[in-house]
C-alpha cells in the first residue's frame, strides 16, 4: 500500500491547478520528451516547486531523463471532457494513498467534519497510517473538493457529487490488510544533472548566452554560508531566534475560542499580542533602499523603462545570488560600472566583462533583459494604474509568468520608496510574501493556505501579514516570531503556546 505524503500545492483555485496537471497530461508526446523540457512546462503551469520537485512528479508517475507518459497520464490524455479528466485525478489520489483516501472519506460520509477536525483525528493514535503535514493535508482536501470527491458547507466537508463514484472501491478497501501490505510507490528519478534552472540556451539570446558561457568559466557562483537554514534574502534573520521569547508573556488563549475557526476577534487580539513583542525587540534590519543601487526618481523622469528594468535586475539578486546583502549590492554595482546593464537594457551585447561580473548576475540581468523587452511601455502603463493592486497586476503580467513571483512585491515596494507610485494600499502589498510568512499566517489563522500557487495568493498574503503585523516591516515582524517562538509543523510548544494557533488544536 502506497502511502504518498505529499501532494501538489493546489491554492485556492484548485480545480484549476488540477486542470493544469490534465492539460500537461494531454500535452505531453507520445513517445516522451527530455526531463529539462517537461519541467519548463511544469513550471509554466506552476506545478513545479524547487524545493518540492518530487510532488508533481509523483501524481503524474513519470521521471528519468526522458520523460514517456505513464499509463495515468495516457488514460487523462484520453479522456474527453474535463469532468472525466478530473475522475482520473481522484482515482490517482486514491491510488497514492487509500488508507488517508478511505479514512477522510469515511468520515466525511458519517457527518461533515471540519478541516481542523479531520487533522486532529489524522493525528491521534486512532489513524495507524503517516500522517501527511498540515499543508498537505489542505492540498489534499482541496483536492478532494476539485474533484467532486467531497464538498464545501460552511467550514466543514462532506460528500461530494461524485463520491457515490468510488464509493464501492473505498468500501472494499480493508484497513489491516492495506497496512499488513505494504507496497511503497518507487520514487521518481530526477537526472542528476537536470536538478538546477533552465538550460542556459533558454535564458538570454545567442549573444548573451556565449558571453555568460565565458564569464562562466572565470566567475564561480558563490555559495551558500554552510549551514544557513535560511534563504539568502532571510539569512539576516539568523539570529532571531536569539531574540526576546513571545512565550510566557500572556495567558493562553482557550482552544475553544477558535477551535470552530479564527475569527476577525481572535485574529485582532493575535495582532495585538504581536505588536506588544514587536516592542520588546531589538527592531528590524535595513531595508534595501533606491540609494543602494542609485536609483532616484530624476532618472525615472529621464528614462522610466531603463530605472524599470534595473530595479528588477536587483529584485532578481536580492533574491536569486545566494549571497548576503553587501554581495548583492556588490554584484549589481559591478554590472553597473561595466555597462552591462545600459547594455542590455538597449537589447545589445556587451563590449567588455571584467573579471568581478558574477555569471549568475550576469545570468538574472540577462533574464529580465528578455523580459522587458517583450513589454515595452511597462513603466508608463504602471503610470496609468489606480491602485497598488493594479500596478501589481500589470506587473505580474509583465515580469511574471514563470520569471518574478515574491520579486514583484520587493518591486512594488522600491516604486514606492522612489515615490514613483503613491497609493493608499501599498503597504499592503509590499509585505514580502515568502513561505516562511506564509507557514506563518496559515498557522495563526490569518489565511486558509500557505500555499500560494499565482498571484493573487501572494497579494492575499501580502495582505493578511500587514493585518497580523498591524504595522511595516510585516514580513520581518512575522518572520523574527516564527524564529523566535519556535514555530514549526508538529511544533514542540504546543502545549505551552498562548497563541491561538493551528499547532494547538492537533
């Protein structure tokens, strides 16, 4: 018996992503294609994580350096509508794990059961098989939902319009003999040296790529400091966890006043609570501001789209180089004083690369080069916007689609520092949405899932961390008590955490 784990981040529109995962199914040659060119697509769907490549590839039955459909993926090809489509997925779902399938769905068919109540009986000794993390578990009920497995009333499931479908399979389904017969899924096979981005041929033009190929061989990329458990653009954090405890300041909240939900009472009192830490704390870290990389708003004036295109170049480094502040600014002056970036910024090669052009640099500058240019205008269009949510939309547009997803919100945020956009909610927006916010909120309660698959889940996001916060920086008030307080899936403070939190009602 396969017991699967993991599963596909779905988001809030779930049918979609899984009608996503079909239409990769349906895409994909007969007679297979080349693992890099089934990961591009992977990824243009937004179903392929770096740091959770094994999900997409798992459902889908497939890997290895050529990708051949696999006998699932042949049967959704086949199907004629999307309904059907979708009937395959859940019996996919099923395959991967019936003895989580079979214990949610006879659950479910007995009354309706809240998410958290689901969780909490997958949790105790009751359930004999792995438990899935709570992120999981929400992909997998959201699933469930998409494909008409189960249904939504109110905050709770309960069978859906097509449960009656595999109801005999699921009834037949024996819980001792499915642990007593063990069979795990064979792993799929990543080739070894497909792990890391895009093929280099996909990056830039013929031009670019031969000069990053030689600037490739003289500039190593940097690496990472050993034993950062942070990404690059969070590893000032590092020591956070060093900072004042948020434990043992407050009595507990009763699991009782959100056991059935976190409400908008529970939610502002959360807020509160952080605000009376955040005092306490030695306060956050500088921000990257215009000055670092010499943006100013008389160049905008000058040349809107050149300042455009050089701020996401640094949006790119900030979180891309695995390298700290000071190697950030450091990279992106270098490729200013050898004029790569005027270079590219006009669609030319450059001249001459001196020895500290970082490759990897050159290869983010390169990217957002492309990108740019297939939309010109960008900087006046965002002139032509209302809102910071539409000058997000019109950036997601632009320099989305696989490119920038948290990048966009840093962007957002250096328009505003240059006074270039000056709206009434841009602070909301450019609270950096990473996942370690996401994990975050979600726990807390502020949002459904810390997933965030396009993006309007980001600004959904960006949104509930200004609300947690109560006030700027959000990203960095969450991120420093999640470090500080400890907080993590399975979290050892449950038990003495005065928070209203998702960890305490396990």
């Amino acid at each position: 018996m396969p017991q699967v784990t993991e599963f596909i981040a779905v988001g809030s529109d779930a049918r979609a992503t899984l009608l996503a995962l079909v239409k990769v199914c349906r895409e994909t040659p007969p007679a297979g294609e080349a693992f890099t060119a089934f990961r591009s697509r992977l990824r243009a769907a937004r179903l392929w994580d770096r740091e959770r490549p094994l999900a997409p590839l798992r459902i889908l039955g497939v890997g290895g350096a050529t990708v051949t459909p696999s006998p699932f993926m042949q049967a959704v090809a086949a199907s004629k509508t999307d309904d059907d489509a979708l009937d395959l997925v859940a019996d996919r779902l099923l395959e991967l794990n019936p003895l989580l399938f079979k214990t949610v769905y006879d659950l479910i068919e007995q009354r309706a059961h809240g998410k958290d109540e689901l969780s909490k009986y997958l949790g105790s000794f009751a359930y004999r098989g792995k438990v899935p993390a709570r992120p999981d578990l929400e992909s997998f009920y959201l699933a469930l939902v998409a494909t008409g497995i189960a249904r939504v009333v109110g905050i709770a499931l309960m069978l859906g319009p097509r449960a009656d479908r595999v109801r005999r399979a699921v009834a037949e389904l024996d819980v001792d003999e499915l642990l007593e017969n063990p069979t795990p899924l064979a792993e799929p096979v990543i080739p070894a040296d497909d792990e890391g981005g895009e093929a280099p041929a996909a990056i830039a033009d013929a031009g670019t790529a031969a000069v990053l190929g030689a600037v490739a061989a003289t500039a190593p990329e940097p690496a990472a400091p050993a034993g950062a458990p942070l990404p690059p653009y969070l590893r000032h954090l590092a020591d956070a966890a060093r900072a004042s405890s948020p434990h043992g300041r407050e009595r507990p909240v009763p699991v009782s006043r959100f056991a059935s939900g976190f409400s908008d009472e529970v939610l502002e009192e959360t807020t509160t609570r952080l605000a009376a830490w955040w005092k306490d704390t030695p306060g956050a870290a500088p921000l990257y501001s215009p000055a670092d990389f010499g943006f100013d708003a008389e160049a905008w004036m000058e040349g809107a789209d050149e300042v455009l295109y050089r701020i996401a170049v640094a949006a790119a480094l900030v979180f891309r180089l695995e390298t700290d502040r000071a190697g950030v600014i450091a990279a992106y002056r270098a490729l200013d004083a050898a004029r790569v970036l005027g270079d590219l910024s006009h669609g030319t090669v450059p001249e001459s690369l001196p020895a500290q052009v970082d490759a990897r640099a050159l290869m983010l500058a390169s990217l957002a080069a492309r990108r740019c240019a297939e939309t010109p205008e960008l900087a006046a269009t965002l002139e032509q916007q209302k809102t910071a949510a539409e000058v997000f939309t019109a950036l997601d547009g632009a320099l989305g689609r696989g490119l920038f997803r948290i990048e966009l919100h840093w962007i957002l945020g250096m328009l505003g520092q240059l006074g270039v956009i000056r709206f009434d909610d841009l602070g909301e927006l450019a609270s950096l949405p990473h996942r370690l916010v996401r994990d975050t909120l979600f726990r807390l309660g502020f949002v459904a899932t810390p997933y965030a698959a396009d993006g309007a889940a980001l600004v959904a996001a960006a949104r509930a961390a200004r609300r947690a916060a109560g006030a700027d920086p959000a990203d960095e008030i969450l991120s420093r008590f999640a470090l500080a307080a400890g907080c993590a899936y399975d979290c050892p403070n449950r038990r003495t955490c005065a928070y209203p939190c998702r960890e305490r009602l396990e």
